[in-house]
C-alpha cells in the first residue's frame, strides 16, 4: 500500500516539476505596449463657461444667474438652494482669484484642468496630529486629511485638516471666500489685510509658523447661533496645511483652544 | 505495431497517461476547492484565488511545499491529452466516453484561455464625457508619453507607451523602443508610503516633492497596495537621471530626452477598448422617502468606425460589443451635483468556452448512460484500450 502511494506520489511530483520547468523557463521579458488615450470633457461644462443657461429654469432663484451681469459670486442667490453649488472649502480656495479659465460663477469648478490642478496640489504627505480629548476624529475622505466632531451637543463643531502644494490661492482670498461662507461682509482689501494683520501668530511644535483666522472677531453683534468659523494656517515651505472649524460662533469660541493645540501638535511623519 | 502502440510504448507518454495520476489530480483539486474556499475569508477573495489556484505551488502552513492550482489542472490537461492519445478505444460503443474526455480537456482549455485571456476592468465617466480606457483594479503600469504643449486636460489624444508593472524587480530593465530610452528598476515596492521629509536622495525627479519610499507590508486587500520605485532612465546620449514614482500621485513626472519632453507616471493599468464611449446621462431612482437607490442607469453613446450609437445599460442590460461587455456598476454624486457612472468592463474571448465544455461533457455522460443502459445485458467491455 505505502509502495503504491509513493508510486503515485512520485509521478506527480515528476510530472508538475517538469511542468513547471517548462513554465518558467517560457516567463517573457517585460514588454512594453501601446495604446491611444482618448479623453474629452464633458460639453455640459462648456455650455457653461459660455453662459449658455438656457437649459436653467426660468424663475426667481435662478433669475440672477442668468443675468449677463452676472459676474462675480456676489450676484448668486445667497441662500440654502445654492449654498451646495460650490464646495466651500480650502480645496477650491482662491479658484475665481487666481482668474483661471472657465472659473467663472459656475463653470469654473467642474473645468478638468483646474480639478486636474486641485488634485496635483493636494499634497500627500504624511501629517502626525493629536486630537484633543473632546473631539472624535474621523477618517479622512477625499483630499481630506482627517475630520473631527465635537462632543459637546451644546457646542457641536466640525473640524478638517487638509494639506495642498503652492498658494492655495493666497491668504486674501481664501479669508474672502470663508467670510462670504459665513455671511459676513467682505471689506475693502486694506481693511481685511488689517484684519488679517491682526491675527494671532504661533508656532507649532515643529516650530512650522502658523496663524489662527477668527472670524468671530467681525461678529460682534451678533447672536450665540450664528454660523462662523476659525481657521489655522500652518505654513510648512511650499505647502499649506488648513485646519478649519466651523459651527456656531458660541460653538467655534469654546473650541478655539482646542483648534489652536491641534493644529500646533501638527507634525511630518518621519 | 501502429503509431499509437509506439506510442504506448513510450516511457513519457505512460507515465504521463497512468489513470493513477488523473485520480491524484482530482483528489488534489478537491483539496485545493476546499481548502482555497475556506482560506477567502480570512485572505480575501483576490489573495485566495492567486494562492491557491493560479499558483504553481505555495507553502502550506509556511514551510510545506504545495502544488498549486494551475500546477494541478496542467498535469490533468496533459494526463487527459495522453490518455485521448494513445489508451481511448475510439469505437462507436464508447463514444459517451470520447466525448466525456474532450469535454473535459475543453474545460481546462477554458480555463487556461480564461486566465490567460480575460481582462477586467472599469470606466467611470461623467455626464458628457468621453473615454476610450478602461481601468484594471489591481494591475499597475508605467505609462509614458510625449508632452504636448497645446494639449489641456480638457480634450487630449495621447500615444502613450506603458509597461506592466507588478513583476518589477529590482536591477530589472525595460528598453522602450520607440521612445529610445532605457528604464532601469532601482528600488520597486509593490506597497509603500511616501515621504517628502529629510532622508531621502537627492536630485531625483518626482512630481510631488516626494524624496522617499518606504515599504509597507502587502495589505491583503490588493486595492490598499500603493506601489512606487526609484527608476533610472539612460539615454542614448549617455544621460542618467533618477524618477521617484508612486503610484497615489495624479500629477506625471516630467523629464527631457534629447529635445523632447516626456510625461511618466505610475497608475492602475489602463486598456485600450475598440470603441470610444459617452456617458450622456445618469439616472437613478430612488425608494420612496429613502436615499437608498431602487435603480440606476446609463444612457451610453458608442463611437465605432465615426458613427455614434445609443445604448442604455442598466443593472441586467450590459452593453456587448465584439469580446467587450459592459456592465453597470456604481456611481458618484460629487458636492457640486455631478454624477459619474462607473460601469465594469470585462473583455473574455472565452466567455463562451466553460458553455460549450458543460454542454459537451453532459452530452457525453447522457450518451455514456444511455448507451450503458441499452447494451446492460452484454458484457461490458473496458474503453481503454489496455489496463494498467
């Protein structure tokens, strides 16, 4: 019985290993292929970097958008229906400054080359932070590094690191687009240049420089609920890492702290 | 003594044409089904599937050498090509039997041509755009191509050269012919992370400010593997430059070659389709009163031969053309309100082969059957033509 195990067992060791001797003596050389790469954007885009809105309903809401005056975000509706329109984030900071193709009111966005360019920017280095005790961090999605929630319901925040190469579009218009997020009113450039001058400069850990953006400073008046926003910018040579907050300005103000200490404990991972 | 007696008495071809062997095969194999099925849980169904079955041995339990699938159903294919060769008694009595035989050679043909052959991948669009590629899931490449300053990324036609880059080894090199230039793999990791900070060497080229690589261990999950290397280009003229690619970077590398420029980056590898699709329009319904999707589909528009064509594919409605199937898959709805289709593409030249093998070898069990059951009272008389 053994005799004959050994038997079948030694013909098929034989067998598979002049197969496989066979086999890799075939493996081919790592040859290089060709193909045609073929890609157009949509036409819908175009359509709307030529101001053809004929396909828009024609009503109230969208009655300025279509108005060949429309030249600037200030003639969109500032309203919950378009609030969505555009991502209000660091990604898409100072698109319309920097005057770019396409980016006009709508259109501007959804142009390859400038999401071709978001994308190149983002930068993919590896960030070290430590989320203070009150927070719970979330994975990051997207060119999101990370998000975090507040814990406190009374005082609930929402909070994004992201990191991108270059400018980012400059302080100036990334300050203008987070008020007009906000609803405040942008001021002449000298006064928010001022304003910007004003605010409080530190260094992190690392000693990278950074600076805290409050908003709430421009919100005197106004009411515990209202939305608002703090934001640090660390600078790290040719990259910027945001972290934003944002929530209501009670919220934002009891967390300032805790904005500040995240983004001071902001490290490159080496 | 005829050719197939000669044959017969060939040492080779009766090793290899021993039932003894086909019956350790088909043990082996129920092994390996079993054993890989179970393994998917805790491995992965990619992982599995390349251990177990497309390999042509592993190590069970770390240190035991083990025949693999492919090894397996090799030695079947040519026990069973022997046997038809030299011990079938081709007689009309036996047909079922001859039948049963090449059904099952065409099976592991089939699968052979399946492994070899079939091409899976994906192509997601937005409304309105245009693409010719499909996207592999797991395979990586280097694609390099001539920049052209006219071109935006709005609308560009690229002759693109590209090499398959999952068997990399180190000291390997890869001549591109036509863009006369040498590529040597100094350093490829099939699954590492990317550092900008000190530590890493100078004066290599990379689109990111990445300065070095740091292998990972291989995730079993084959989509959370990111490769990158350190490659040497030579030039004709003598020149040597390092590139630092890694495979999450959307921007290419660019470098000069004499006087010309060109793009290089490493992504998931990409397949040229016969066809140029549209994606025209997205729908999707949704379950009353939910987020959750009741169905989605897309209206398609093919270009063959300068002449468009509409197409609505949805859940049990792919599009077919030639080799090439097209199915729905998922969707994106980004914050701006755009939706983009992902439809999978599979191009299988023998989706029709395990059809035929099925149908082929039923048709000779039912033969075998009926034939057996209308000669009971005969003696039966063996199909081969000797015994071992």
């Amino acid at each position: 019985m053994l005799s004959k195990f050994n038997f079948i067992s030694l013909r098929f060791v034989c067998s598979t290993a002049l197969l496989c001797a066979v086999g890799l003596g075939c493996e081919r050389p790592i040859a290089e292929r060709h193909y045609t790469e073929i890609f157009v954007d949509a036409e819908k885009k175009a359509m709307r970097r030529s101001n053809d809105f004929s396909r828009m309903p024609q009503d109230d809401i969208h009655a300025k958008i279509m108005s060949p005056d429309a030249s600037d975000s200030q003639a969109m509706p500032q309203d919950d229906i378009h609030s969505k329109l555009m991502p209000q984030d660091e990604i898409h900071a100072g698109l319309k400054a920097q005057n770019m193709p396409g980016a006009d009111m709508m259109g501007g966005m959804q142009d390859p080359a400038l999401q071709q360019q978001i994308n190149a920017s983002a930068d993919q280095t590896p960030l070290t932070w430590e989320t203070p005790q009150e927070w719970i961090e979330k994975k990051g999605s997207g060119l999101r590094l990370a998000t975090f929630s507040g814990t406190d319901p009374k005082a609930m925040v929402e909070v994004t690191i992201i990191s991108l190469g270059g400018s980012a579009g400059g302080m100036i218009a990334n300050v203008t687009r987070w008020m007009q997020q906000i609803q405040i009113d942008v001021p002449a450039k000298s006064d928010l240049e001022n304003f910007i001058s004003r605010q409080e400069k530190f260094s992190t850990t690392s000693d990278l420089p950074a600076q805290l953006i409050d908003f709430t400073q421009l919100q005197g008046n106004a009411g515990p609920d209202v939305p608002s926003m703090i934001a640090a910018i660390v600078e790290r040579g040719d990259t910027q890492i945001f972290v934003k907050m944002t929530g209501s300005k009670q919220a934002v103000l009891q967390n300032r702290d805790r904005l500040k200490a995240l983004a001071k404990s902001i490290k490159v991972k080496e | 003594m005829n050719f197939r007696q000669k044959l017969r008495q060939n040492k080779f071809i009766k090793f290899f044409s021993s039932v003894k062997l086909a019956v350790s095969c088909l043990v082996l194999l129920f092994i390996l089904t079993f054993w890989g099925t179970v393994a998917q849980v805790h491995e992965g169904l990619y992982i599995a599937q390349e251990r177990y079955f497309h390999s042509f041995f592993f190590l069970a339990l770390g240190f035991l050498p083990f025949p693999g699938g492919q090894a397996v159903m090799w030695v079947l294919f040519v026990n069973l090509s022997c046997v038809a060769l030299v011990r079938l008694n081709y007689k009309w009595r036996n047909i079922g039997l001859i039948i049963i035989h090449f059904g099952l050679l065409l099976f592991l043909l089939s699968g052979y041509v399946m492994l070899r052959c079939a091409q899976e991948g994906y192509l997601s669009l937005s409304e309105g755009q245009i693409s010719n590629l499909s996207t592999a899931y797991h395979n990586w490449e280097i694609s390099i191509w001539e920049a052209d300053p006219q071109s935006s990324g709005q609308k560009y036609t690229r002759a693109v050269t590209a090499v398959d880059a999952d068997h990399f080894k180190n000291e390997q090199t890869i001549q591109f012919q036509q863009l006369g230039f040498l590529l040597k793999v100094k350093e490829y990791h099939r699954n590492c992370d990317a550092y900008a900070g000190e530590g890493g060497k100078q004066g290599i080229l990379n689109a990111s400010g990445i300065q070095r690589l740091q292998p990972a261990d291989l995730d079993r999950a084959p989509e959370k593997n990111t490769p990158g290397g350190i490659f040497n280009i030579q030039t004709a003229d003598g020149q040597s430059f390092d590139i630092l690619l890694f495979g999450r970077e959307s921007s290419p590398v660019s470098f000069k070659v004499g006087d010309k420029e060109y793009q290089a980056i490493l992504r998931l590898a990409r397949h040229q389709l016969p066809f140029e699709l549209k994606l025209i329009d997205f729908m999707k319904e949704e379950h009353p009163g939910t987020d959750t999707p009741r169905s989605f589909k897309s209206q398609v528009a093919v270009e063959t031969n300068q002449a468009w064509r509409e197409k609505l594919i949805s859940m049990n409605n792919p599009l077919r053309y030639k080799d090439y199937t097209l199915y729905q898959s998922s969707y994106t709805i980004d914050q701006m309100g755009n939706e983009s289709s992902t439809l999978a593409v599979v191009k299988n030249v023998g989706r029709f082969m395990p059809y035929v093998s099925t149908f082929v070898t039923f048709a000779g069990l039912v033969i075998h059957f009926l034939m057996m059951a209308l000669t009971a009272k005969k003696k039966p008389e063996s199909p081969y033509v000797d015994n071992e």
